[in-house]
C-alpha cells in the first residue's frame, strides 16, 4: 500500500509561487543594466569569477564606503539600444527575446485583471484613470495596410518598469490595487511565475551566472603546490568562495573555513592580483 502524498495546502503553494515570481523578477530586473552593457562588449570565455566588472571586487575591498557603491544599473541607460555592430550577439538575443516575453505576459495579464472603465473622452479603456501611472497601457495600432504600431503604450518604459509592474501583479497583495485590477487568478499566477523563471535563467545564463565549481589550472600563487577550488555562488559576487587544497600549511594571508585557506569578498582581490602577477612572470 503506497503511502500517501503529504497534505500541501493549494493556498500555500500559490504564495510561495508568487513569491519567486516577485524573486526572478526583481533578479532580472537588477541585472538588466549588466545584461545591456554586455551587448557592447564581446563575448567572455568561460571564467571562474562570474561575469562581474572587476571594479566590484575593489567596490568589496572598500566596503566602508557605504555610499560609493551604487549598483552598476542605476548609471546605465535601461532601455536596449541600437547597436550598429554589437559585439556579443548572445547577449542581444537574450535581451532581445526576455524583453518580448516580458511585455507580451504584461499585455495578457492587463487584458486579464486590469478594470475597464472609460476615459474623460467616453471611450472605454483599461483602468479607472488612463493617464494613472499603475496602469499597464497596450500597444495600439492604425491600419495601414499590415497593422502599423500607432503607440508602444506602457512599453515605452523598458523592461524595468515591465517587472516592477508584473511583479505586482503576481503578488497582488496591495488593497489599493482593487479599484484597478481584479486579483490575479491561480492559473495567470503561475503563467507569471513560468515567464519570470525563464527570463531570470536566460538572463543568468548569458551572464556566466549560474552556480558552478570550477578547480583553477594554475597552482595556489602563495604556496605554489595547492588547487584553487572556486564555488561562484550562483553570481552574487557577496557569496563567492575559493579554497586552496594545501591546508593551514599554505601562507596565504586568508583566513581558514574547514581547515582551508579561504578568499571571499575583498580578500578575492588579493587572489586575483597574485594569479595574474603569476601570469606574467616568464617561464624559466
């Protein structure tokens, strides 16, 4: 006789789904400036430190200056740009296709939720307000021969502004909200939920951000013998780690996890500048 499955509560899931719709939303929307930049630069090898300026490590090294370190996102244009020879078509594809993806759950969810009312004028539109900035606005057309786009509506705003509306949406936890959308059902949920997954791997993905262990080829740079072990931490730079094999008898000037010598935040700096001042010494 099989044992039966445990009793999950449908209402809990549906929370927790929500929840890391709301996480990969605001995940890709934190790296969306990266992901842009990316598009101008060209395609990074296969590296053990994700795909972070190496500025950010020195950002780590200087962690008491609490207001320098503003995110790279908040200084970078977050609307995709035309690039006349982009140099990393991936990274272009990828933005390219989340950013459709995005605006096209967006269009559906309004469709869905958002209260039809009608506007100043007496025509029906969605929501109470057309001019409310809470509004997610479609696109319209004019009919010239093939459908021609007469106005991009609230995509206009870019991908930044696509999430924090979707994620509240897929949250749907404000009262005020009421008299705007109607709750956003189960089924939409996890549609948001599936959206937001794909876009955040996509996005991750091209970024050399997901979660891997990589064994260095060139021995500990302070004891000369040791293999670096380095978990990346899934992208986040704050949780990246390396170890070196030799033990405590390694003189690396780090302290010790597990009995390893261990290089996390400012200290990977240190790491970095050793390996590649190894690099450039000359062969005998």
């Amino acid at each position: 006789m099989s044992t039966p499955a445990p009793d999950i509560r449908p209402d809990a899931v549906d929370h927790l789904t929500r929840a890391q719709a709301a996480a990969d939303l605001a995940a890709v929307r934190e790296q969306w400036g990266d992901l842009l930049s990316a598009i101008g630069e060209p395609p990074r090898r296969a590296e053990w430190m994700p795909y972070e300026r190496r500025g950010f490590l020195d950002q780590l090294a200087a962690d008491d200056r609490v207001d320098d370190q503003a995110p790279a996102v908040g200084r970078l244009p977050l609307t995709i740009r035309e690039h006349p020879a982009p140099l990393n078509l991936a990274a272009l594809d990828v933005a390219l296709a989340v950013e459709a993806d995005v605006f096209e759950m967006c269009d559906a969810v309004a469709e869905r939720v958002q209260l039809p009312a009608r506007d100043p004028h007496g025509r029906w539109t969605l929501g109470g307000d057309p001019s409310n900035p809470r509004l997610w606005h479609l696109p319209t057309y004019r009919d010239a021969g093939p459908a021609t786009i007469a106005s991009v509506g609230s995509r206009l705003h870019g991908l930044h502004w696509a999430t924090v509306w979707l994620e509240g949406r897929a949250l749907d936890d404000d009262q005020d909200d009421r008299a705007l959308f109607a709750r956003t059902p189960v089924v939409l949920a996890d549609r948001i939920a599936a959206v937001a997954r794909a876009a955040r791997r996509r996005v991750e993905g091209v970024l050399g951000r997901e979660a891997r262990t990589v064994t260095l080829d060139e021995p500990c740079p302070f004891c000369k013998a040791g293999r670096i072990v380095v978990h990346n931490g899934g992208g986040d730079p704050r949780a990246a780690v390396a170890t070196c094999s030799t033990g405590l008898s390694c003189p690396a000037p780090v302290t010790t996890e597990r009995g390893r010598r261990a290089w996390r935040g400012p200290a990977l700096v240190g790491l970095v500048a050793a390996l590649e001042a190894g690099r450039s010494v000359p062969a005998a």
